[in-house]
C-alpha cells in the first residue's frame, strides 16, 4: 500500500491544482466505465476520499491561517 502524501507542507496552488487532477481523473474514469469493465473497483472511492482531504486542508488554511508564532 502506498504511503500516503502529507498535505500540510504543499503550498495553496499545488492544492487546487491537486484538486483539478483528482476531479478530471474521477470524470474520466465515470466516462470509461460506462463503456467497458473497471479492473480496479476501488479507484473511484479513493479518488473521492483524495478530493475531500484535500478540500479540507484548502477549508482549513483558510478558516484557520498560521500565525507568526507557528511559523510559515
């Protein structure tokens, strides 16, 4: 199993842009299983769960931005 990415130390683009590549990667994948057999039955759950984390330490840098005491 992979490790999983620490999203805390990317930077606030990397993550929408993260974002994006997850959602075009779950449209695309809807898309193709329409037409023929998925081999990995799983992928379309991980995809979302990858979306949410992300979406949230989006929500959370936003609802909560680091003060000069916590660092940069």
């Amino acid at each position: 199993m992979a490790k999983k990415q620490s999203l805390t130390n990317t930077s606030a683009e990397d993550l929408h842009k993260l974002a994006a590549n997850k959602r075009e990667e779950l449209r695309a994948l809807r898309f193709n299983v329409a037409g023929s057999k998925n081999r990995n039955v799983k992928l379309a759950r991980t995809l979302r769960k990858e979306i949410a984390r992300t979406l949230t330490e989006q929500n959370s840098r936003r609802n909560n931005p680091p003060t000069e005491s916590q660092g940069k």
